[in-house]
C-alpha cells in the first residue's frame, strides 16, 4: 500500500496511492474462511463478502493516511470523500478528499454583532384575549341552546358506517363521533358532504380514499358511509374570575391577577419570539458570516450541496429525475445553483458549534423530543409521530442542531440575563 498525502490548504487534504490486489485478495480470503466456520453456503454469501473485503481495504487506505499525513482523528470532519477510483494492472488507485476542523477565533465581542431591538410588552387587550381563548379551549363540548342545520367549524356528533361494494370496512364505524366540519382531518370530501345536516337526518356520503391512503385494502377505493347527525356542540368559556384562576394554577392563593400576569409573560415570550424569528436571527446570522472568515472543508460542502439538490429534486416528476440524469451538464448545473447556499449553511454550523462550545451550551436528547413534542401541539400533530419521524429520517441531530443554534442567539441577545 503507497499513500501520499497532499495539503491542499489548512484544512483539506488530498489521500492518493495504491492498494495491491493481493491485499484484497489476502482479505476476501481471510472472510471466506471466517465464514465457512459458521455458515455452510460459502457461495451465497461472496458478493457480501468481497463488499466487506472492499469496505476494510478502504478503510485500512483511509488509517493508513490519517497516519502518514500525521492528522488528529478527533480532528477530521464529516465522511472522506471519494474522488477517484480506478482499477490498474496489479492494483487499485485511490484518491480521496478529506478534512480537519477549522481554527476559529472565538474572542469576540458579542455588541459587535448583536442587534438592539425594544422588548415588547403585553397590552391588556391581547392578554384578555389570550385569556378568553385559553378559558374557551378548557371548556367541554355541550350542545347549542337551538339546534340548525351543520355549518362549517360546527363540531358535530355523529354516528358512521364506512362501506366498500355494500360490505362494511374494519375501523369505519363510530358511534357519538365528535368532529369538527373543515378541519380536514377526515377522508377529503367527507367533511363538506355533512354541511346542511339536520339533527337525526341520516345520508349517505361518497368519497374515494387518496391513492396514498395508509391501508392498502382501502388505498384509492370508493366508500359509501352511512351517517346519522345526532347534535351539534359547542364551547362556552368558564366565567373568568378568581376562582377560574384557582383551578387552572391549582393554587389556592391564586387570583385573576396572578393568571393575568403569567398570561402577559405568555404573550410578551410570544411577541419576542416572532421579532426574534423575523428580525433578529437573520441579522445575527448574517453579522456572524461577516465576522468570521476561515477555510471550509470541502468534503462537508459537498455532502451539503448533496441534501440540498436532494432537497430540491423530492418533488420531481420521473421525467424530470431523467432529464437531469441524462445530462450531466444539467445535473451540474443545479449543484453550482445551491453551491453558495450549501458553503454559508456549513460556515454557519462551524461558527455555531464553536461559539456554542465556548459558552458551554449543550442540547441533550431529551430536550430536542421537548421541542418537538411542543411543535406537534401547537400545530396539530401527533407528538409521539413527529419525533419517531425525526429518528427514523436522521434528522435527530439537525434538530439539536437548531437548539443549540437558538440557545445561543439567546445568550447572545441577552435573553439568559432577563
């Protein structure tokens, strides 16, 4: 094995030399005999075991360099990059791309790049409001005074049997269903069929469950459900007086003034946050990008520039996905597009994950599923859904990552002294 290690800048590094094809062939031999031992169908498992024999050369080629070019393991950043792969006489060349982290000065001045904005504060009217919706949430659903017909927003009980070719479906049937009209959260079409309903009329709704629809069995197919409105309900807020405020603080001491003022800290932390999003974390971003100049690891903008068209190509149509596979060209053309946006995100990580460390800022898992659990409550979502979809997309560590992003804008503006 011949390596050469070639500095390209501070912190990127070109790995390139040779393996002989008796190394791997010495390797898949080594496996095939570890095999034999515990399996007795050596022939089904060579692909597997030339990939293996293929993956520990490669990474046997990689040790070998970080050894040769003298850099710190702890140092290296993301996945090596490979750039050239090619197949010669008696062995294989290798060229690969690899990099360290930058070094960044992290004594800055946070006045130099922190923002000044006026904290807002809560007028009376808002936290009344605030009050008045959180006391209408809290109350429990009874029937209105005089009955109507179902209008949209209504919340309506009702009775249902799903249908397919005139045999009921498992799982679509209901008794005392309360669902509120043009929420959306029934079959499409569903919904707008129950507008008009009087109270005990029974009819039939038709619609056609989404081609995507989770159970296959009823994935695409027509559905007659059978319906019977029973009632339309309605929530009528508590009386918002001191003993309101005696049972939501679960303080027997409490008074509509101390809930008023917890419902002001609410809508002020609310007002910081929307100015917060819009206004002042862009303009931090952008001062830190300003601030802080230093060599980026080519491998890791790559790999953004990657998810990036990855990102923009999801929705592609197959023709489209075929046209930019088919011209390379075209292809290149949409990475140098994101290239720019892919260097600043990267920039942007380094400068965080440095300026993070040096304040001692740490997110921990159980705090990334908080967040994630308070962002499917407040717009709707299954809590436990939202974070299993988190984990099983890989996105566990860029949610932290926007955690600890937050956390310490915070601490930049000042938040952790209020």
């Amino acid at each position: 094995m011949k390596i050469t290690v070639e500095k390209i800048d501070d912190v990127n590094y070109i790995l390139s030399g040779t393996v002989e094809n008796s190394l791997i062939e010495e390797k898949v031999a080594k496996l095939k005999e570890s095999a034999s031992k515990e399996s007795k169908d050596d022939e089904a498992s060579d692909e597997t075991i030339e990939q293996d024999a293929a993956s520990q050369v490669f990474k046997d080629f990689i040790d070998a360099g970080i050894k040769e070019g003298n850099l710190a393991v702890e140092d290296i950043l993301g996945q090596p990059a490979l750039k050239k792969y090619e197949q010669q006489d008696d062995s294989i060349y290798f060229e690969v791309e690899m990099a360290v982290s930058p070094e960044i000065d992290v004594n800055i001045d946070y006045n130099e790049i922190a923002p000044s904005y006026t904290k807002p504060t809560a007028d009376a009217a808002s936290v009344d409001a605030k009050l008045l919706e959180f006391a209408q949430k809290q109350a429990p659903f009874t029937k209105i005074e005089t009955a109507k017909p179902i209008e949209t927003d209504d919340v309506a009980v009702i009775d249902f049997t799903g249908y397919i070719d005139d045999v009921a479906f498992e799982g679509g049937s209901a008794e005392k269903f309360n669902i509120k009209v043009g929420s959306n959260s029934f079959i499409p079409g569903f919904e707008d069929q129950l507008i008009g309903m009087e109270y005990g009329e029974q009819k039939d709704i038709m619609v056609t469950f989404p081609k995507d629809y989770s159970s296959d069995d009823l994935a695409g197919k027509e559905a007659k459900f059978v319906v019977k409105l029973h009632e339309i309900q309605e929530q009528k807020a508590e009386k918002i007086d001191d003993a309101f405020a005696k049972k939501v603080l679960q303080k027997p001491d409490a008074t509509l003034e101390t809930l008023k003022a917890q419902f002001s800290e609410q809508v002020t932390a609310e007002e910081i946050s929307k100015i917060y999003m819009s206004d002042l974390k862009p303009k931090i971003v952008t001062a830190l990008l300003e601030k802080f100049d230093f060599t980026l690891p080519n491998n890791i903008v790559e790999q953004e520039i990657d998810a990036k068209v990855r990102e923009k190509t999801r929705d592609f149509s197959e023709e489209q996905h075929k046209s930019y596979m088919e011209d390379k060209g075209k292809f290149q053309e949409l990475r140098e597009s994101v290239r720019e946006e892919a260097r600043q995100s990267i920039k942007k990580s380094l400068i965080v994950e440095a300026l993070a460390k040096r304040e001692n800022i740490d997110v921990h898992e159980q705090e990334v599923i908080a967040a994630l659990g308070y962002q499917a409550t407040m717009t709707g979502q299954d809590p436990q859904a939202l974070v299993k979809y988190y984990q099983d997309n890989n996105l566990m560590t860029s949610a932290k990552m926007g955690l600890t992003e937050d956390k310490l804008f915070g601490h930049i503006l000042g938040f952790h002294k209020a």
